[in-house]
C-alpha cells in the first residue's frame, strides 16, 4: 500500500518547508562589555613552519548528500531568521549517521556534499547517493540516466523523506520508477540482510503514528542487492538526534530507531559493493542452436512477478561446471520463461528463485501443472535463504499441486550421490547460526510417479554458484552448491 498521494495531504508542499529542527539558541556571551583579556606569559615558542605541519588523512567519503532545489530565508514566530534548503533541512544527519557508523563499524568514513552536475557517476569514488527532502523532486532526463547507470554498475541510492512527507516520497518514488521501469519498487521484508547487518532492527517507533511497530523499507532489487532505498518516515532528524516542532504533522522514526536503521544502511551498502560492482557485468551467454540434439540440457528461468531474477551469473557457472564435471551436452544460454505465456514443452527442466513474495495466475498454474506431469523437473532455490520467498513457495506450489507435500529429501535419496556422494555439506555463517549443528544437504521434495518432480533448496544455492559474498545470506559455501547444483541436473536429466 502506498503512503498517499500528495493530493490527500491537508498541509499544501511548501507548508512542509521549515527547518526541522529547534529553533537556535541565542550565543552566550563569554565576555562582559568593557572586560578585557589578558595574555599569560609563558615560556618563548618556536612556530612551527608550514613543511612540518602534518595534517590527517581525511577519511574516505562512502556517502554524498546530493544538493537539489531552493534556498530560502525563514523567520521564526520571535523574528529570527535562518536559512534553509531543499535538500539541507537536517545539515547535521549525515555526520552524525557518519559518526555512530564509523564507531560501529571500527572504520572511519566521510560524508561529501554535491550536485547531480558535478558527478561522475563512478560509484567507486562514491558508494552511496543521499537524497533528502520534503518538497516534490524532479530529475533531468539526463539525470535520470545518469542515477540508472550508477545503480546498474553498483551504486546505492538511499532517499529519505525526512519528515514523512508525502510530496517528496510520491516524487522520488516516480522517479526511480522512471528510471528502473523494468524493476519497481518491492517491501523489504523484516528477515532481510539490511535490517541486521550490525544490529536486529525488529521494532521501531515512529512518531505521530504508533501503528508502526516495525520498520518499513522500500527497495529496488539489482539481482540480489538492493540498488535503491526509500523510507516513507524521516531518518534524518533521528540521526540528528532531534524532533521536529514546526511541523505537527511529521512522521519520523525515533533516535534509537533511526541510529540503528542508517548504521545498517552503511554496513549493507559497504558489505555488498564488491558484490554490486561483479553483478554490473554483463552475463555471457552461447547461442542457443535451434536445431540442438533433444538431450542437450538448457537452463529455463521462470519469470513472475517478484524479484524472479536474483544471481547474475550463478547459472552460467554452474552450467560450466556441468560441461567440466559431465559427459552432458549442455547449452549455456539461460532462457527466460513465463509459464502460461510461453510454451514449455520443449524443456525438461525449469528453475525458480527469488526474493520476497511472487504470485502465480491461472494460465501459470495450469502450464505447471502439465508440465510436471509430463515428467518434468522444477528446482526451486530460497534466494538469501528469506522467509518471505519460502511462504510464497509454499502457498503457490499448492496451487499446483493441491495434494502434493513438500517433505525433507532422505539422506538416501539418489540425487545426492547422482554425481558427487554428498553425505556433508558446508553453509554460510548465517545459515548455522539459524541451524546449529548443520552438515548434511537439506533439499526438500515432491514425488510424482515414483520420482522427486519438485526439488526445493531453503538455503540459497545460486548464491554459492556465484562464488560471490553475500553478508547474511542464508546459503551453501560455493563447493557445497556447485556440487549439490550438479547432481540435481544430473538427476533431472536421468529420471
């Protein structure tokens, strides 16, 4: 549900123009009127010259506040004036945010300021944008190209509407939408990476409205990573360490709140980077050959309407791996499919991941349907191991299959010796710190006439295919997955 159109709002866009904060105390006077000061004497000092004058490294800038919209003047109710702007409304959030990540990450970093004008777009240099505001934003169409690409190549933007204003959370949202059409934006859910990278984020509060008891992210998905974030309640000021009294219609999360949010913003965006800057590079694909033998194995995603495509290039090794460690024919173009829209009867072998929640219509379902009774195989894989994605698996599969059960693989089923006997397996730190113990492969099934027609992975798979890091991912090590990969191709293609 969205947060409301700005054409809902009682307070017009430029009344949620005011400095958010307290108005400025008056400067005590250190001296009185007519004092003077006297120098101590003390011992003669050699000035120190300018080439002996060492200065510290200024810490890398991880974040940069980027400068858009107007200045203004505002006088307060007591005839005070102070200046304000668009972009600037909180200018203590980002070094304070900087401040209590630094210290809880052991690292020093900085914060930089600038304008979309002078970037270059290298998100190397700049690992995250921040955008904040409470007045409607607009982009150049050039702008907006220029934010796709730095996403596209690794990027993360963070927007914050920092008092919880509609105008400027509608308009960024657009924006983004603008820029990513083919993505959209998607609830975080509350087992994500981004709420625990340093700290459980489990409840919040927010003021003005106690309806919110836990936190509310919106993101844009690049394969795994999130690329963009939205909050509809104010961070800034939480960061800052204040309220907001000119505005009684401010929505912003509390200090505790807003400290823990944006230290795991800063802990998510350093931790997947690397990962960011691997997934920006194209995958490479062999040309799938129309006239191909029948018992070439192709690789066949199915695409639906959540974040369907999670792992660039996991499948691609994976199908590498089949050509080295099998006597396989194997095609290594992985082929989008929409079951209900495309034909599926040429392929033997379908895979599904994903992140958050996905729906399967009737034509879907039906397709699914036959081609599972054709002796089809469907490999299901729990991309970061998130709970979201594991009910939704769950709730369509019935759908599918109203009297099938998924039920724990035994330990003697053949798809765990098709290739590799694999009576252990090695998982990410996550994964173990949820499962104690954890050692043995843990697939889950369905049988059909005798033989597993449903293969689900909980733990995530194409992650470990990958080889990349993924912080909190819920997964199996590289070694583990390729090898568990493998064998349930293997089995898919002889059973």
């Amino acid at each position: 549900m969205l947060f409301g159109s700005a054409l809902l709002s009682q307070a017009g866009e430029n009344d949620w123009f005011v400095p958010l904060g307290p108005p400025p105390e008056a400067h005590h006077r250190r001296i009185n009127a007519g004092e003077t000061v006297g120098v101590l004497p003390g011992p003669p000092v050699t000035p120190m010259r300018q080439t002996e004058r060492k200065r510290e490294p200024s810490p890398p800038k991880l974040i940069a506040k980027i400068i858009w919209g107007a200045d203004a003047s505002y006088t307060y109710g007591s005839g005070g004036k102070t200046k304000i702007a668009d972009w600037n409304l909180c200018p203590g959030d980002l070094q304070q945010l900087m401040k209590s990540a630094s210290a809880k990450l052991g690292v020093t970093y900085g914060a930089d300021s600038f304008s979309l004008a002078t970037f270059d777009g290298d998100p190397v240099k700049t690992p995250i944008l921040f955008f904040s505001g409470v007045r409607s934003i607009k982009f150049s169409p050039q702008e907006i190209e220029l934010l796709r690409n730095y996403v596209l190549r690794g990027g993360m933007i963070v927007a914050d509407s920092i008092a919880g204003s509609p105008y400027f959370y509608d308009s960024f949202r657009a924006a983004m939408e603008q820029a990513f059409p083919d993505v959209g934006f998607r609830k975080i859910p509350a087992d994500h990476p981004i709420y625990h990278m340093m700290t459980d984020v489990d409840k919040v509060n927010v003021s003005k409205n106690p309806g919110v008891t836990a936190p509310e992210l919106e993101g844009m998905y690049m394969f795994s990573r999130v690329g963009v974030v939205l909050s509809r309640y104010g961070l800034g000021c939480g960061w800052d360490g204040h309220a907001v009294p000119l505005l009684r219609q401010a929505e912003y999360y509390d200090v505790n709140s807003a400290d823990k949010i944006g230290i795991n913003l800063i802990a998510y965006a350093v931790g997947y980077a690397s990962l960011g800057r691997a997934e920006s590079k194209p995958e490479l694909y062999g040309a799938l050959d129309e006239n191909r033998t029948t018992d070439e194995f192709v690789f066949a995603q199915i695409k639906h309407d959540g974040a369907w495509n999670a792992e660039s290039g996991g499948a691609t090794r994976l199908l590498e791996q089949l050509r080295q460690n099998t006597s396989l024919r194997v095609s290594l173009k992985r082929v989008p499919v929409q079951p209900g829209h495309d034909d599926l009867s040429s392929f033997t072998f379908l895979y599904l991941t994903g992140l958050d929640d996905f729906h399967w219509d009737a034509g879907a379902v039906a397709a699914l349907r036959r081609f599972l009774d054709a002796g089809g195989t469907l490999l299901i894989n729990n991309s970061l191991g998130l709970h979201t994605f594991d009910v939704a698996v769950q709730r369509e599969l019935k759908k599918v299959l109203p009297e099938g059960e998924l039920a724990p693989l035994p330990a003697t089923s053949p798809i765990f010796s098709s290739v590799f006997k694999m009576t252990e397996a090695n998982y990410t730190p996550a994964a173990l710190a949820q499962n104690p113990g954890l050692d043995q492969p843990r697939l889950q099934g369905i049988s059909l006439r005798g033989d597993v027609r449903v293969i689900y992975s909980p733990f995530d798979l194409e992650a470990g295919w990958q080889g990349m890091d993924h912080p909190l991912a819920k997964a199996y090590t590289p070694d583990s997955a390729l090898k568990l990969g493998i064998n349930v191709v293997m089995y898919a293609m002889t059973h």
